[in-house]
C-alpha cells in the first residue's frame, strides 16, 4: 500500500453499511443512491470531488455484505442450490453463498475500476455475520441452538479473511500470518496444481469464533505523520454476564499499546460509534445495567429482549470497556503517553445516520468523532424519530441514571451537527494545520438513473494548532436537500470562525 509521507496532505474516504441492489428508479425510492458507486463514478469522469484532489485511502467500516438481509438477486442464487424454505431460508449459509454475494456487492465495473488503482483497508460489523453478532450471552446461545449457525459463522470469518482481511495486511504482515503460510506452503508443494485450502480456511474459523484470541482482525497503519488504529468491536467481545466487554483481555492491552501520542493525529476506527448521542448512551447505559440483572431476574429477561430488539450493544452498553479507552485516550490528549496529537479522532459508522460530535475540552488534543453511515441503505423512517432522541432526551434520562444508581460516563460531549440521515460517503483531509470533511451522497439530477451526479451533503472545518494552544470553533453545515448542487459546479468555501 502506497501512503502519504511525512508533510504530504492525507485525504481517507471512509463510510459503513452498503446493500447491493440495482441502480434503478424502483431501488432508488427503496434504497437512495448508492454514495460510493457514484463518487467511483464521478472520479472516472474526470472530477476530483473534494479538496480538488482523490483520496490516498478508502476505509469501509463494516457491513460491506448483508449475509441476513439477501436482495432479490441472492436470493435467486441461494434458491438454485438449497431448499430456501428451510433453515437459514433467504440467509447465506456456506462459503459458497458468501463468495456470490461478495461478487455481487463488488462486481461491478465503476467499484472494479475504483479498487484498480485506490487502497482500501476495511472491518466487519454485524450484517457481515448476522444483524446483533455478539450481542450477549443469551445471543450466542440461541445461535448455538440452530441448526445452521455453526456452518454460517465459519463461512462468514473465512470468507472475510478471503475478501476483506487480506488486502488490511502489509506484506510484512502477510507473510508472517499463519494461515497465509499455509498457503504458501501448499503452492510451493505443487506448483502446478490450484490450491484448495477449505480445510484449514474452515478450521482457522471455527477457532478464531471459539477462542477470539487465536487471531487478531484489529490493526494499524501509519498515514504519514498520522496513525490510523482500526479497532476489532465484534468478535473479541466479552460476553459472560458480570464481565461484559467489548474487548477480551488481549485485545483491550493491545490497543492500550497503540494509543499512543508522537503524532499529528490520531485516528481510532471503530464500526460502532464511540460516543453516541448523550440520550442513546445513557438508553444503552441503562440497557445493560437491566440487561445484567440490576432491576431482578423478571426485568433482566425483558431486557435483554429489547437489547437485542433495537440493537442496544454499542461501546455504551459496555460500560466498562467504554471507561477504559476513554481512560485511555485521555492520557494520550494530556501527553502522557508521548507527544500530544493536534487531535484524536474517532471515525465510525452502523448506525444508519452520520453525525458530528465533540468532547468538551479547554486544551491538550482536541477530541471528536466523525459518522458516515449509510453508504447506501437507509434508516426507516419510523426509526428516525429514535435517533433523534440522543440530544432531546439526555437530561431526563440523565436525572434517570442517578437515580438508578448508574454511573455517568467520565466524558461530556456535544454535537457539532446531525443526526442527518442521507446516503453519503465521507472524505477527510488532513493538511496544513487544518482538519476538513465532506460528506457526499448521490442525486438523479435529469439524467440517467444510473448515473447520478455527485453532491455535498455535509462539511466540516477544524482549525487544529499543536495541542496546549486555544480550541477554535468548528464551522459545520448540514445540506440534507441537496440544494448546494454537484460538486463539480460549487464549491463552498468555508470561513473560520474563532
């Protein structure tokens, strides 16, 4: 992989959660406009979107593939080999099924000429697996019970090692991981012959599910004078009731290692968002402390019923992991580990709309995360109204906690902007002394549905000077209406405000 060197500007396109469907009139009123397939579009027609340049990296944070959620064309495939009436029905269920369904997410020529020539470093989220993986304890247990589970988790950690995972590795990093070694070994046995690896792809697997700590699927990559730390938020969880985590042992002392400061930013990936909206993370604070027993057997049978329901398992439904990175990073933003950054950025996705927030601070590392999701499958409208919730709702539900006895989290944090709820994919820039971000989404402007034009949906500029000088004001704007235009016909050029 080819990156920015040191001085150079670094610009990292990132977004989660893309269904594959056609690009037709009838899947743009069911899904909108597909945001990467449209930027990939307008990049080879010439255009250079935002910061008049393309970016250095693409970074897909998870449901790249819906393996539980199957379009039409899918199901088609899966119905041509196996009874679809009986389980997993319209579900994948072997590699078999995870290889069509990668090639119809990626197969198409506008994504094929993108990833020609632009590095892409990505991580799983659930739908990769199945919508909630990981939720609980109880999760995990009716899973088990199926009859088809253990055949999907498997296919689903190969097929990701296969089509996501490799292409995160450096080749340094690639020849020292051991199922890559196997592989090699194999070849080099036969040079003539195709290698089949199902065994050792399957058994590699199972224990990577069983015993999480066998493989790693976090990792880290330096984009110049920035570092990049791509966090594992799914499958190196925790789940025994009373030792909940997000992270396992292992995982939790090597991103304590990573978190470091000697560097201009620091970005930490992680699919499911870090700080929520105030109201939602005090909803899922309180989830989990019901969840686990808190409020009595009865209570913590309902909730885990709505846990899982409206997918309360985000870093604030594991309390304890969430106060130790926040432990963590605050250590870096004072300068006890090194150098303070200008800023630690936490990007993210899941959550189907995007959002912009900051952690309130006077000095050291500024502290904020950026959301892009969906690239292309968006929130329910019914569900709008629930997101919403994270700034209307978080002083009653504030004054709940207390009362409850249930810790507040050790950070205070505000929105800059959003919730917005577009189709968009996001682009960051990293140069000068500046932080800039542009979401962008896709509109059919009169011409073909196929080949909708590139628009700005949302952008923010952050003033970032060393760390220890003054915090200056963001200037961020929302354009849900898609008012401002194509991108390659306006520019908006934005104004600091101190």
């Amino acid at each position: 992989m080819t990156t920015p060197g040191d001085g150079d500007p670094v610009r990292l396109a990132f977004g989660s959660c893309r269904t594959s469907v056609p690009h037709d009139a009838t899947h743009h009123l069911s899904h909108g406009v597909d945001a990467l397939r449209t930027y990939a579009l307008a990049l080879a027609d010439g255009e250079t979107g935002p910061f008049d340049a393309a970016p250095d990296l693409l970074l897909l944070l998870g449901d790249q593939v819906y393996a539980d959620a199957t379009s039409e064309a899918m199901q088609e495939f899966i119905a041509a080999r196996r009874d679809i009436t009986e389980e997993p029905g319209e579900e994948l269920a072997d590699y078999e099924e995870y290889a069509h369904l990668y090639r119809l997410a990626w197969g198409e020529p506008a994504l094929r000429w993108l990833w020609s020539w632009l590095p892409s470093l990505m991580i799983f989220d659930d739908h990769d697996v199945r919508d909630d993986w990981n939720t609980s304890a109880a999760w995990r247990a009716q899973m088990a019970a199926t009859s088809w589970w253990h055949g999907r988790i498997v296919a689903a950690l190969g097929s990701y090692w296969v089509h996501q995972h490799l292409g995160n590795l450096s080749p340094t990093e690639r020849a020292a991981d051991p199922l890559w070694r196997e592989l090699q070994r194999r070849q080099d046995t036969d040079p003539s012959a195709e290698v089949d690896l199902t065994d050792a792809l399957d058994a590699f697997a199972e224990r990577a599910d069983v015993e999480p700590a066998s493989y790693r699927w976090s990792y880290t990559k330096d984009l110049g004078r920035s570092r990049l730390v791509v966090v594992d938020s799914r499958a190196a969880r925790t789940l025994d009731p009373g030792e909940r985590a997000m992270l396992d042992r292992a995982e939790q002392d090597w991103l304590d290692e990573r978190l470091t400061g000697d560097v201009e930013h620091l970005l930490v990936a992680t699919s499911l968002p870090f700080l929520l909206p105030m109201g939602l993370h005090r909803v899922e604070a309180l989830s989990e402390a019901v969840a686990e027993g808190r409020f009595g057997r009865r209570a913590a049978r309902a909730g885990e019923k709505v846990r899982q329901e409206i997918d309360l398992e985000h870093w604030a439904a594991f309390g304890k992991s969430f106060d130790a990175v926040v432990g963590m990073v605050t250590e870096v933003a004072e300068g006890r580990r090194g150098g303070a950054p200008a800023s630690v950025l936490f990007l993210s996705g899941d959550v189907h709309f995007s959002y912009i927030t900051e952690v309130h601070r006077e000095s050291g590392s500024r502290i904020l995360q950026l959301v892009c999701s969906p690239i292309r499958n968006p929130l329910p409208g019914a569900l709008r109204a629930f997101a919403a919730l994270g700034s209307h709702a978080a002083r009653p539900l504030g004054t709940v906690l207390r009362l409850a006895g249930i810790a507040e989290p050790p950070w205070r944090w505000h929105g800059i902007a959003g919730p917005w709820f577009d189709n968009n994919l996001a682009v960051l820039e990293i140069a000068d002394g500046r932080l800039r971000t542009e979401w962008l989404g896709g509109r059919v402007a009169g011409g073909p549905e196929d080949r909708p034009g590139l628009q700005v949906v949302a952008n923010l500029e952050l003033d970032v000077p060393p760390a220890g000088t003054a915090h200056l004001r963001p200037l961020a704007a929302v354009h849900p209406d898609g008012r401002q235009g194509l991108v390659a016909r306006l520019r908006r050029r934005l104004t600091r405000r101190r």
